[in-house]
C-alpha cells in the first residue's frame, strides 16, 4: 500500500496489539479484508462509488447492479414504455430503479416532521466527497440514504426529547462520518462530534470528515494515538471533532450529552457491545438512540459470510444498558420495515 495510506497502515498494526473487544468480529473480520483489498486497488478518493463500500457501510436506495450497469434495465423500462399509455409510469419506473422514489418518501418524512430546534435540519446537506455513485437533490439539497437515515433519527429524536441542552454526541460505528457532517454542518448546533471506528472505516470516516471540515477541525488518530487520556473538554477547545480508532474508547475522559449508534452495533457480537455500553455508561450521556434490526442480523453460514455468530435482538439494549430507560421506539416512520418484514427500529433511551 503506498504512502498516502501510511495512517492505515498504522491503525492496522495498531489494532493487531488490542483486546479482542475492539477488533472486527466475524462480519467485520470478512468486510475488513475486502475493503483493504478494494483500497490497495482504487483510490479512496472514489470511496462512495466502490462495490465492497456500498455493500457495507455506504448504503444506496437503489440496487448495487442496477447502479453498477443501469444500461442492462434499459431494456424493461423500454418494453414497459410501449405497453403504458401514460408515459408518466415509464418515468415512475426509472425513478423506482434509480432509488429516487424512496430517497423522496424519506426526505418528506423529514420535512414534515422536523422541529425548529437543534439539531438543526432544515438547511443541511450532503457533500459530493468520496464521489458517490447515488445521491438525490431536493430543494437544492443532497441526500444519499445514510444521510436520511441519520436526519430522520434525528428527526425522531427532536420529536421525543428536549434536546435543546445537547452539546457533546458521540458514537461508535458511524460509518464515513454522516452524523458527523450533519451536525457539525450547521454552525447553530454548536455540537461538538465523537466518533470511535475499527479501522479500516475509520479511516475512511476521517478522510471523509477532514475533507469536508478540514484537516486541522477534526483530530484523527494520528494526533491522539501517543496521549494517555483524551479530554473532551480539552479538544473541544481546539477541534469540532474527534475521529477515534474503537481501542482509544478506554482513554475517553469527560461526560457526553448523546451517544448514538446506527446498524453498527447489530453486525457485533454481544460480548463486544456489552463492553462498548459499559464505556458509554461510564461517559454518562443523558439519552441514547439506536438503531438496530428488531429480530437480530442474520447469522454468519459457510454460503453466507457477511453475517454474525449471534444475533443482536432489539430488545437486548435494555439488558445492555441497565442504567437507562426505553422511553420509544419506532420502524414504521423514522425507521425502516424491509421488503422481507424485518424492522429496522429506532431506540431512545433516558438516564433513570
């Protein structure tokens, strides 16, 4: 791997020193391997646009084949225009194809239901790192699926909690850093983001966010890997974010507002969430959001791979997390319910 990937490199053999706790379980232990190799072979600077990317942490509303050669549905939206007489179904079709149907059924949710308080979602949108292969524009505004996700979370959030004091988020699997971009991309949030990653997402998350923050607003791990403790309160004097790689969780020193993770934590194993919740309890956040599939991921086999030993239930959080309370969940609205009725469920947790 060449020299622009040398803080890769050293996450990688960073990682081989760690407790069991914060390295990639089996599905990440098999997307691990295929996202170093599709690294080794493109630039990251195409990230969002990559097959192993999309299939794992950059998810599209529409269908990797079809984005990966839509000219092979050509022909069925052709045969489909000349057996329809309002041409306006043919358009629908493409639209269907293309995610944009579904993309706009969210981005209506979102806008109907957000309230005028922080964090602030009225004016965000999505930046063009990484050159993704889908994003949709509404009002002018890019959206991709990971950032809807996030907005309607936290959309959902707003609509069940005072969040009017919440100053410091954190989370731990955020992908390539969307919670990120959202909150630090309206300057009235005034939030200040954590986020904690095996590698290799987290390197792409700190390319991602220093590119769209800058370099010398977002502290990554090659500022952080030598300190004994890491401050809070001290880098939010002097950065917007830290980017961490998952080990450094135990150096964390100071108290969160928030933590929130998103699918992440349904692709681990529960020995390795128990620990990661035990770290959040000790940083004290007044509420918690989740998300995570109500009837547990599937199980890893030898014809699947990208699969878990054990399933993580929703209902699992309120063993993991003893100090809190559920106070709503939703999959109908702000979640998800897939073609195969899983639930993809949001979580709101209080500190009783």
């Amino acid at each position: 791997m060449n020299t622009k990937y040398d803080l890769l490199n050293l996450m990688l053999e960073d990682m081989k020193k760690q407790d069991s706790l914060y390295k990639p379980t089996s599905f990440w232990e098999y997307g691990s391997k295929l996202l170093i190799d599709e690294i080794e072979q493109y630039d990251i600077k195409d990230f969002r646009s990559l097959t192993v990317t999309r299939n794992f942490f950059v998810p599209g509303y529409s269908a990797v084949e079809y984005l990966e050669k839509s000219e092979k549905y050509d022909p069925t939206i052709e045969q489909f225009d000349r057996i329809v007489q309002d041409k306006r179904f043919v358009t629908r079709l493409q639209r269907v194809f293309n995610g944009n149907s579904s993309a706009f059924a969210d981005f209506r949710v979102l806008k109907s239901s957000n309230i005028d308080k922080k964090p602030y979602l009225d004016k965000i949108s999505e930046s063009t790192v990484g050159n993704p292969i889908e994003q949709h524009t509404f009002e002018n505004r890019n959206f991709s699926r990971s950032f809807l996700n996030y907005a309607l979370g936290l959309s959902f959030l707003k609509k069940t909690i005072d969040t009017s004091d919440i100053n410091t988020v954190m989370e731990i699997g955020g992908g390539f850093g969307t919670l990120g971009e959202i909150l630090l991309g309206e300057n009235k949030n005034n939030i200040f983001y954590i986020n904690a990653d095996i590698p290799p997402v987290v390197f792409h998350s700190s390319y991602y966010l220093q590119e769209v923050f800058g370099k010398e607003n977002i502290a990554c791990y090659d500022t952080t890997k030598d300190l004994e403790t890491i401050d809070i309160d001290k880098f939010k004097q002097t950065h917007m974010a830290l980017n961490l790689c998952s080990w450094q969780i135990e150096k964390l020193q100071g108290q969160i507002d928030l933590f929130v993770n998103f699918i992440s934590f349904q692709e681990m194993e529960p020995d390795v969430v128990q620990n990661y919740c035990n770290h959040i309890d000790r940083l004290n956040p007044k509420y918690i959001l989740l998300r995570n599939i109500l009837e547990g991921k599937r199980k890893q086999s030898e014809d699947f791979q990208a699969g878990v030993k054990e399933p993580i239930l929703g209902n699992d959080y309120d063993k993991f997390l003893p100090n809190y309370e559920l106070i709503d969940t939703d999959s109908v609205v702000y979640g998800f319910i897939t073609e195969d009725n899983f639930h993809s469920q949001l979580r709101v947790y209080k500190r009783k």
